[in-house]
C-alpha cells in the first residue's frame, strides 16, 4: 500500500492506484476527458496534468501514471495551473463555439472544465477545423466538429458494448471518428456513448434539441424494459418524459442503460388510453369511471376470477389485484403469460441467485436456451467482464452472436444429460461455476438444469452459480406474490373463468378467453386493450411509485415522475375504487396501507434491497426433452406496449434488427 | 482536406473488387507473413497484409495499387481482426492509398530541408508536367502526391516515385525523370546528380584520415 502526499497531505492508497486515483482519494479534483473509471486508461487528452516529485521536471498525465511510495503529487502549483490553461487552450482551438445550439449545454465537461480551469479567452486567430457529420445510426447524433477525440466511444464500443464498429480512421489533425463505413452501430447499448461523450459530438438523436438539463424535473426510478431492473432518472418537463438516464448502482447496472430502456420512453405519449372503454355492440366506446365499473360489477362471476398480469407492472398492483381476487372468492392468478409452466415452489430455485454482480467472477459458464445480449444486456457486459477474466462460456441453443467467443454445444436439450467432456471437465476444476438458464430452456429443460446443481458441483463455499435468466421486469415480484399456477396460463384456461383482469397483459393468447369477461387494467392500446370487455386506463412505470424485484431477487422502488395523461388512474386506485363498487372493499386506502399488507402477504417485499431466499430443491424430473429452434426474444426492440408504441424503438428495429437502409433527412 | 482524394463510390468497389482473393503467389506469401506471429497475434500482420494485398490490386489495375474496402475486408477476415481496425490502418499510414493511384505514385517531400533546398521548383516540374497535387493524370501514369518529411534530409530535395527515392533534384532533373518514365524508358534511382549515397558534396571535410582505413585519432585530442 503505497503512502504518497497530495498537496501535502498523506494518503495511503490501494497498490496499482494511479496518480489520479490517489488524489481523488485524497480529496482533490482532477479534470479530466479521456479517463474514466470503467474503460481502459488513453492518456490522450491531457487534462489531468499534475507535478509529480520525484521525477522529470514537467506536468505528467496523472491518469496513466502510477502512484509510488514516497510520492509528492502536487495539484495547485503554478506549473499545474499553466499546464492545464495550456491544455484547455488547445483543446479550444477547433472547437466550435455553437454552446448555445448544443444538446450538451449545461452538462458538457468542456464547458464546465474550460469554466474552471481554462483562460477566459483564445489567442488563436486562424481557421477551425470542420468535420463532416458521421451517421452512427437511430440513437446518436453526430456533430463530429465538436470532437475532442478523448476515445471513449471506440474504448466502450470496444471493451463493453463488445461491437468494434466504432474507430479514429486518419492520423493528426485529420484524425476523425467514425462508425464502420458511417453504417449503424448495431449495439444495444449505443446510447452510452452519448453519456460518455465530454463534449457534445455524440448526443441523443431522439432528444435533440428538446431541452436544457437545467429546465427538466428529475425523477429516480426503476426501469421495466428487462427484468434487470436498472436504476434510471427519468427526466421530465411538465407531462411528459423527455428522457431517461441511467443512475449508478454497481450492483444492478453499474452506470449502463441499454438502448430500449433508454429511449422507449417517445412510447409513453403515443397509442395511450386516457379514458376508459366498454364494448358495447362488439365496439369499445369510450365511457365513465362509474359506466365501466358498474358494467364489471354486473358480471355474475360466481367466485370464477382470474388476474393475469403483464410484464410491466408493480408489486402494488399485481398484490391489489391479488386481493381483489380473493375477495371474490378466487385464486387463478398468473403472470407467464405465453404458457410458461415451471416449477415455482421455490423461489430461488428460479432465481439468479450468482447476482448480476457476481457474476463478474464466475469462471465457467454454460448458458442454456438464452440469449442473454438481448434478453439482458446488462448481464451480458457482466459475462464479458467474467471473460476479461479469464472465465469460458459454453451455450446450449441455437448459435448467435452474444459479443464474445462461446463454445457451442447444439441445440437439443438432451444434451444437459449428457454434457461433453470438455463442458464436465472445465467444470469440474471451475471454482465458481455458473450455469445459466433462460425462457428458452424452462419449458422442457428445468429439471435437468437443476440436477446440474449436484453434477457439475453449483453450490460453494459463498457461491451460488445456478441461474434463471427472467427477462420480464414483473416476474420475480409475480412469483413472490403467487402469480404461478402449477400448469400455468393453460390452467387458468381451463378453469374458465367467467371474469378476468388482465394487468398489462399484452401477450396473452386471448382466443383462449372468448367466454370470459375480460377487464383490461393497462396504459397503451395494446392487444390487450383490444381483446377486452372493458379498458380501464392505467399508469405506465414513469406515472407511479412503484416495488420492482429483478431477477436476481432484489427489491427496488421507484417513484413518480409525471401524472398519468387524461382520466388515466394509478392501477392501485382503480382495484380500490372498482372493489367497492363490486361491494368487496379492498382494506386500503394509501399506497402506505397497501404497502403494509402486501409486506404482512408476502414478508420479502417488506424491506429494500437483495431478498432473502431460502435455497431448496424442488424435485422434478431430471429428463430433458426438446430441440431449441429460437428464442423467446423475436425482436430485442419490441418487446412489450411501450416499445411497440415508441418511433425510436421501432426505427432501432428496422434497422438494426431487420437491416433496412433509412435516408438521412437532409438537414 | 481539399486536396484529400475521393474515396469511390462504395456499391462501385464491392462490384469490382468483391470477390477478392489472394493470387496462388501471394497466397503463399501472406502465410508466411502470418507465419512470423504467434497464432493469438495474428493482428500483426495487418500492415504487412495490407502491403501485400496493395501491390497486388496494383499489379491487377497496372497502377500502383490502393485499398479498396472489400480488399480491406478480406484482409481483416484472414487475420480475425474486427473491420474497423484493419481500416483505421489503411486510413492512418499514407503509405497505403484509399483511392486508385496511377502507374507512378509520385510523393514530393515538402518538409523544411527539401523546402529550403528547392522542392518547390520539384513541385513547379511536376505541375508544368501536368500533374496536379491529390489527382491522376488522364493518361493514368502519374499521381502526385505532397508528403511530409521522407527520411532522405541529406540529399534534399527529393521525391519518392513507386518504391524509389529521387534525391538532390531541381526543376530539370525532375523533368528528366518524369519524361523518361512516361516514355517507358529506364531511370536510375538515388541521387541525380552522381553522388554515393549521402556523401557531403565535394568530398569529405573531416575525419579525412578514416577514408581509406581506420585512424586513431585519439593522439590528435586536445588535452
């Protein structure tokens, strides 16, 4: 542990620290424009010069330099200060000064570092340099004059993202960068190059010029677009989202937002029902509150209810519509909606239990029937970072590109009885070994990936490496809240309800319900708005404060960050206003009261963070049958209503997934 | 960037040079140069690859050659390297050529040695000469392009043509060579004006003694 001195000041800093990395830990801020703590280190742009006693007699790049014992690192003596005003000067030379025209005004780096450690002025008189726009594809706009060419793009398209298509093709002051033939980038995680970017060359195409950082109402919450649950700050002005950003949480998704979860948010103001519905005639017509609950109330169910629920939805409303249920006298709950029907007797036996962050550490992987890049990305950096490591990935399914190099084994389930030797034996000396199953291989293969937990020796000593990769944002908190039946949706279908909700449920094969009296409790005119008796109008994930458990089992919140449009309800209120009219008042009347039962119902809702759960074994047939030929994930951006109804989304599908040529727009 | 030479059309080049493979020779050369790295480095033979692939789409065009992207491609296949880095390569040495070059690639060095010794009456020749800085000419001989420092200081000024350096050049003697070239006739590389090497014009003025042998001059130290 190297003791070095930071303006005087002693510190004692972790060995392989660098110069950098101790004066942050002694307190003083470097700037900076090419180094971040997630990449690789450039040691290009300069910025963080600082004097460094012993050795030469100049500035030195603190960002790539190691800190020594007996170090003297000095970062407010004049030489400092001159070398960062030079620096800066430099840097301003073929900067543009369009500030005001920018997307990044208010939250650029150069602006702000130009601000707190620049000269004021410029003595240079000659021409700027021009850059020519680069197309980069539907979710980042290029301005490339306002490069500084720092390579943080390249360094995470590169080292995260895992897609080498963006690069610096010239040399000197020609040096320009650029996507592979200015084609699209065909990453999921693209949009973080615009968070990574100092300046403003790489900003959000669906956000242009919109609005200024300081204008917008900032809300934390959690996203729904996957089951990983990643902490976003949905940015707000008025009544509508403008954005959503990433927050840090080095336990779910460090400081990533895939694409969807960054930009499916145009998708909360198109296609949504702001007003309930009733069919009447074979026609939805819009109606009252009092209309549409009335008519609900007239349905002589008989104790036949059902609750299917959605993959968007909140603990809160899955657990009111849960109550509601059983105080019509019934008990067919169920959220796997496409006819899933694994065992869920224990929780953890359909959980990721390694954790997200865990999973850096594993080194052996076998993925079984999942596509992890699209089903979630985030995880995805997570196993690359394994690889880093040193860790090997064997895959069972069809083959696909996941972004780094995997061993695969075929595509027939069979094979998890039978694994080759090379799998057994890399298992066999892998100290923390992972294998991780997906919606894929559930239907069929559950069995026999569990009784992969004794063969291939799962369980250590502190380590857990028996996954379920739920891709769902809803289904952890589902299965808490006892939204399973034993043989599934079809078990409900049999059961033939005379009256069912349907809580978001856009993926329900609603053929199967035709005698059934179908509410639909949702945001966006979906299939599941269509098939309904009544649409009830609900909030989408930004318009309420809601309990989300990802797939690893760890309970979230987020909160509201605008109201629902219209005469759209949070979906608690309307369970509760509906259960009085139906004469079974609901014992709630707050989000507080609710929340109190739902912690009484289902105990690991109560507290925040990773839930406990108890590790056994269900026993099942350990047989496996079955070829996967897909899957579950047809199209990464349209997954769910919101996506559907959003542009972005649906260009990023053209496009990346399915290759057509978009003309840029002359501009 | 005026001057930069266009890149063609890119649906052009996938027609022409699509299906791109290596010729029976250079087949065999390229695994030697792979054969120099250890099978986990294959991306060191980018550049070497390049070159290679270079000068065969030269021998191809009659020209000196250039990089078209499904040629660039095919070489980033071969050495299992991401397209994009091969191509950031291709784009940073100027030595390879991103646009179709003619049959003599003609590189006056415009540096402050060559300056200050006359390329700029290099520079008038070739002009005079019809060549134009970033262009081919119409014939399809001679592409002129102005390059920053070649190495050959002492025999200022100079010109790089093909794989040859031209040295202690003026208006006539760069004339010279490129009358001879466009008529097909042989030039002698090196200096024009008969110097050995980078020998000091009019002889050695120091160290006359090492001429002919090796002479100790350590008597000869002032104390």
């Amino acid at each position: 542990m190297p003791l070095v001195k930071v303006d005087g000041v002693e510190v004692e800093v972790p060995a392989g620290a660098t110069v950098l990395q101790a004066c942050e830990i002694a307190g003083k801020e470097i700037p900076r424009f090419c180094y971040h703590e997630r990449l690789s280190i450039a040691g290009n742009c300069r910025m963080c010069l600082v004097e460094v006693k012993p050795g030469p007699p100049k500035p030195q790049a603190s960002c790539a330099l190691p800190a020594a014992d007996k170090q003297e690192i000095f970062t407010n003596t004049p030489m400092v200060k001159n070398a960062r005003e030079g620096v800066m000067e430099f840097l301003l030379i073929n900067h543009p000064l369009d500030c005001p025209i920018c997307d990044q005004g208010g939250e650029c780096d150069l602006q702000d570092q130009s601000l707190a450690y620049g000269r004021g002025h410029s003595r240079y008189d000659e021409n700027k340099r021009a850059v020519t726009e680069k197309y980069m594809g539907p979710i980042v706009k290029t301005v490339m004059t306002r490069c500084i060419q720092c390579t943080r793009c390249i360094r995470f398209a590169e080292e995260v993202a895992g897609v080498e298509e963006i690069g610096a093709i010239g040399r000197g002051e020609d040096m320009q960068i650029t996507s592979y033939l200015e084609g699209a980038v065909t990453s999921e995680l693209s949009g973080n190059v615009v968070d990574l970017c100092p300046v403003g060359a790489l900003t959000s195409k669906p956000y242009a010029f919109e609005a200024r950082p300081w204008e917008l109402k900032k809300t934390l919450t959690i996203d729904v677009m996957d089951a990983v649950g990643t902490n976003i700050r949905l940015d707000s002005r008025g009544r509508q989202v403008l954005r959503a950003l990433p927050v840090i949480n080095e336990d779910v998704n460090e400081e990533w937002a895939s694409d969807k979860t960054r930009h499916a948010v145009d998708g909360l103001v198109r296609r949504r029902l702001d007003k309930p519905y009733v069919r009447k005639d074979g026609k939805l017509v819009p109606a009252s509150w009092d209309e549409a609950f009335v008519k609900i109330a007239a349905v002589d169910f008989e104790g036949s209810v059902a609750a299917i629920h959605g993959d968007l939805v909140d603990c809160e409303t899955m657990f009111a519509a849960k109550a509601l249920v059983q105080a019509c006298g019934g008990s067919l709950l169920e959220g796997r909606q496409t006819g899933m029907d694994y065992d869920t007797s224990s929780l953890a036996a359909v959980n990721f239990n390694t954790t997200i962050a865990g999973t850096e550490n594993a080194d052996v992987i076998l993925l079984v029937g999942s596509n992890v890049r699209w089903e979630a990305p985030l995880v995805n950096t997570r196993i690359r970072k394994a690889i880093k490591k040193g860790a090997k990935v064997f895959a069972i399914g069809p083959e696909t590109e996941l972004t780094y190099k995997v061993e695969w084994l075929g595509d027939d389930l069979a094979l998890l009885g039978s694994l080759p030797e090379a799998v057994t034996e890399a298992f066999g000396k892998a100290a923390r070994p992972m294998v991780i199953v997906g919606g894929g291989a559930l239907k069929g293969g559950q069995g026999a990936s569990l009784a992969l937990v004794e063969t291939l020796g799962l369980i250590k000593d502190g380590w857990n490496g028996y996954n379920v990769l739920h891709f769902s944002a809803a289904r952890n908190g589902g299965l808490m809240l006892g939204y399973a039946q034993t043989g599934g949706i079809a078990d409900v279908v049999a059961a033939k309800p005379k009256l069912a909700f349907f809580l978001g449920a856009d993926e329900v094969d609603f053929a199967a319900f035709a005698d059934t009296f179908k509410v639909y409790i949702g945001h966006h005119g979906d299939k599941g708005a269509a098939a309904a008796d009544v649409v009830l109008p609900g909030a989408s994930y930004a318009e309420k404060s809601g309990t989300y458990v990802n797939l690893e089992g760890r309970v979230q919140r987020g909160e509201r960050a605008v109201f629902p449009p219209g005469d759209a309800r949070e979906d608690w209120t309307i369970l509760r206003a509906l259960s009085g009219v139906m004469g079974k008042t609901l014992p709630f009347d707050t989000l507080e009261e609710l929340r109190a039962d739902m912690a009484l119902d289902q105990p690991l809702l109560a507290e925040l963070g990773l839930a406990k759960l108890e590790w056994a074994l269900p026993k099942l047939d350990a047989k496996a049958e079955g070829v996967l030929n897909g899957y579950p994930i047809k199209d990464f951006y349209l997954t769910n209503a919101i996506c559907r109804a959003s542009p972005t989304m649906q260009r990023c599908s053209s496009e990346i997934v399915h290759g057509q040529d978009y003309a840029e727009a002359a501009e | 960037m005026a001057d930069a030479p266009k890149i063609p059309d890119e649906a052009e080049t996938r027609a022409r040079w699509g299906d791109f493979a290596w010729t029976e020779e250079n087949a065999r050369k390229a695994k030697e140069v792979l054969s120099r790295y250890p099978e986990n480095r294959k991306q060191s033979a980018s550049i070497p690859l390049l070159d290679l692939a270079q000068r065969q789409v030269g021998a191809d065009t009659q020209t000196q050659g250039w990089l078209p992207v499904p040629v660039i491609e095919y070489v980033a296949r071969q050495i299992e390297v991401p397209y994009m880095r091969v191509y950031e390569v291709a784009t940073f040495y100027t030595m390879f050529n991103m646009a179709p070059v003619g049959k003599y690639h003609v590189q006056v060095c415009g540096t402050t040695p060559c300056l200050l010794g006359g390329s700029d009456d290099v520079m008038a020749a070739c002009k005079n000469k019809g060549l134009s800085k970033g262009h081919t000419t119409p014939d399809g001989l001679f592409t002129l392009t102005e390059v920053e420092c070649l190495g050959a200081c002492a025999n200022a000024p100079m010109v790089q043509i093909n794989d040859d350096n031209f040295e202690d050049l003026d208006y006539d003697r760069t004339t010279a060579i490129l009358e001879a070239l466009a008529e097909g006739k042989a030039v002698t590389p090196g200096s024009q004006t008969g110097r050995r090497d980078s020998c000091a014009i009019g002889g050695p003025t120091n160290l006359k003694e090492m001429v002919d042998d090796n002479h100790d001059y350590r008597g000869e130290w002032a104390s």
